[in-house]
C-alpha cells in the first residue's frame, strides 16, 4: 500500500503527521541518523565517499578489526555455517555457546553465564523473566530503554526513582509491602551521561531490603574493573551484586548479550526468559568473535589502557576550552550545546569536517539540554584526538557554544 492509500486507516494517522516532519529535516542537510557507512578501517570510517574520524561509537576496546577477531569469526562460518536457524531452546545451541557462557562466568566470578542473541534482549529476559505478579523492580530513570521495557513486559510493578537519587530508591523500597519480591537495576555505567553507578550505597540499600541488585554493564565491560570486568569490580563488590547483565556490542566488537549469576537463577530464565526462549540464537561468526575478543582483552590489558589515557585527553581538552561535559568519568564524553537547531548544525559542521559525532536531542532529553555524545576508542591516536579537539573548538566559538 502506498501512503495515498492509507488515509481511511486511523491507526497510521500519527505516521501521516510525522512523514512530512522527518523529509523537511532530511531535505535541511541536518539529518544526523542512519548514515550508512561503506567502509569501516577502525576509527576511520567512510561516509558519502569521504573519510571520517569515529568519535561515536561503542567499540571502546578497538577489537572490530582484530585479525583474531576475524579468524575466529571466518573459521566459524567455515565450521557451522552462517546461522543457527533456531532458537537456543531447540536446534540452536553451539558448542560455542556454552564455551563462551563458561568463559563469561568464570571472568565475572558468578557461578553461571547464560548468553543472548542481543544485549537488548538479555536486559529484557532478565527483568521480564525474574519480575512477577505482585513483584517490584526499581529503576533509574536514566536506565537503558532496554530495562524500562524488559519492566513493561513482566508482570510485576515498577518504581523509577530520580537519577543518582538513592535516598529516593530508600523511600520507595521502605513502601514496598513485606515480602514482594523486588529487584534494582540500574546501569554501570550511563549511556548518555557518561557516570558511573555508586554500586557500594545501592549494594548496602539492596542488601537491607531483601533486593535483588542487577547491573546492566554494557558500557563497563573491558572499560571499568581491574580485568576490566564492569562496575562491581571496580569497586570491588563483584561477588556481592547478584546479576551482571551485559552486550558483546561495545568493547567485545560483535553482538549479542549474557547475564551472568547465581546457578538456579540462570537455569530459571534458561527456559523462563522468552527474549531467549522465543528467537534465534547468536550466530556461530558473532558467537567465536565475541571469545576471541574476550581472550584478547584478558592478554592485552594495555588497550584498556589507551583507552583510559585517551578517555582523559578528550575530557582535558574539552574542559579547558569551556564545554560543558557534565558528571562524565568515562571515555563517554557528551558535550552539552542547548538548542535542538545548534546542536544538529554543531553535528553537521563536524561531519563536513571530517569528525563522527552523536546528536542527543528530544524526546532522550529536554530541548534545552540537546549535546553531542562522543566516545573514544583504544585505537584513536593522540593526533586524530587533537584534531577533533581542535574542530570542536574552532566550530564551538563560531556557533556561540563556548
């Protein structure tokens, strides 16, 4: 059916209203989403033929070109072919499957690992899966999307508390009635802000509350922890938080999720978490990919710490040239510019500039508080940060920003 036809449908009317907004911003050049990359080289990637510096994206380890990364990945399709064609439940569990659970569960100290097809979908098995009628489950309301409708599907009922607000946690907790089952959930590290969880106080209020705590550690794994193995561990409270949740889409440069934790835990969302249950498994190439690069991240603990020393070059020059980059104290660096119409043109001028960044803007976060989110990766050198730094600078005083 074409647009025309779909007049009389009222249920599309909403998409009708939205078309014409969506082409004017896409006509206006500023477009700043789905810009198809036609070739990747690490953090130089090509966009409309043209080479440009990757200051936005997840791949914080520089493992997506790892040539044991792709060894793995090629031997795989070799061996078991391109998918799995099933769910994990019946035809599609690998030997490789339960190797890397085994892996995982041994590099975060849990006693078992159960892995996902994506970390989208092991955040909302998890909470979906464990959350019941007549639960409760707390979220931060900054949590991933992921969490806040893994909390839609279950069944039980959800309190959000105020970002960082544990005080406000506390008081929802104590209102609880006695003997719910409740669980907490909060990010390691936030997505948008760049700041780190305080997993010390939120152990301390789960623990006096009989609360199940949960981490979600996409963007801490192979970034925060000693072995770079998340937020518990940073601060040293890996054996004590109950579930660690996380993706293989950002430091182990593939696809894919896992929640690792107590044994009967695991073995109850093995045939309850219908995101597992019902699609199919993680691809045999992504699957040996994501060992291969957890096995390089363990041996090579030196790119965690480029990645650190870089994460502090770009935050330094940023500060000292006046942006605004909020709580961050990871290698996320938003920036904050104000207006919806600044920042997609402060995006713009980067991008014709040679510079990658991401646009946040409404509904993520109110229209005044639109930024652009940076990150950095391992790889990036001091010289391609420079001159990022530099473009950020020279475009900020143009635009009034700094």
């Amino acid at each position: 059916m074409s647009t025309e036809t779909l007049q009389h449908i009222a249920l599309f009317e909403k998409c009708r209203n939205f078309l014409p907004k969506a082409r004017e911003v896409q006509a206006s050049g500023l477009h700043a989403w789905y810009k198809p990359i036609s070739q990747s080289e690490d953090t130089v990637v090509i966009i409309e033929g043209k080479q440009r510096i990757m200051m936005g994206s997840n791949n914080y380890l520089g493992l997506t070109h790892h040539p044991e990364v792709l060894a793995a990945a090629k031997a795989a399709l070799d061996r078991y072919g391109s998918g799995c064609t099933g769910s994990r439940l019946l035809n599609g569990t690998l030997d490789l499957h339960q190797q890397l659970e085994g892996e995982l569960a041994q590099f975060f100290g849990k006693e078992a690992c159960l892995v996902f097809s994506t970390g989208y979908q092991a955040n909302l098995g998890v909470v979906s899966g464990l959350v019941g009628r007549g639960d409760v489950v707390f979220l931060d309301k900054l949590d991933h999307a992921s969490i806040v409708d893994g909390a839609k599907m279950s069944y039980g009922q959800t309190e959000r508390f105020a970002h960082g607000d544990l005080a406000e946690l506390e008081r929802k907790l104590q209102r609880a009635a006695t003997g719910v089952g409740k669980m907490i959930i909060v990010d390691g590290v936030y997505s948008m802000e760049g700041d780190i969880a305080d997993v010390p106080n939120l152990l301390k209020i789960a623990q006096k509350h009989g609360a199940a705590l949960a981490i979600d550690d996409a963007h801490a794994v192979g970034v925060l922890g000693p072995q770079g193995d998340g937020t518990a561990a940073q601060f040293g409270l890996g054996d004590e938080v109950d579930l660690i949740v996380g993706t293989f889409s950002k430091s182990l440069a593939s696809i894919g999720g896992f929640v690792a934790g107590p044994e009967g835990v695991i073995e109850f969302l093995r045939y309850n978490a219908r995101p597992l249950v019902f699609t199919a498994a993680l691809p045999p190439s992504n699957t040996a990919g994501v060992l291969a690069a957890l096995h390089v991240m363990q041996r090579e603990p030196e790119r965690r710490e480029c990645l650190w020393t870089n994460a502090r070059r770009l935050q330094r020059g940023l500060r000292s040239m006046g942006f605004d980059i909020g709580t961050t104290e990871t290698p996320i660096v938003p920036f904050l510019i104000g207006e919806f119409e600044k920042t997609l043109l402060f995006w713009r001028k980067l991008f014709d500039a040679g510079v990658f960044t991401n646009p946040v803007v409404p509904p993520a976060l109110p229209p005044s508080r639109c930024r652009l989110r940076t990150s950095v990766m391992a790889t990036h050198t001091a010289q391609q940060i420079d001159y990022a730094l530099e473009t950020f600078g020279r475009i900020g005083k143009e635009l009034g920003v700094i």
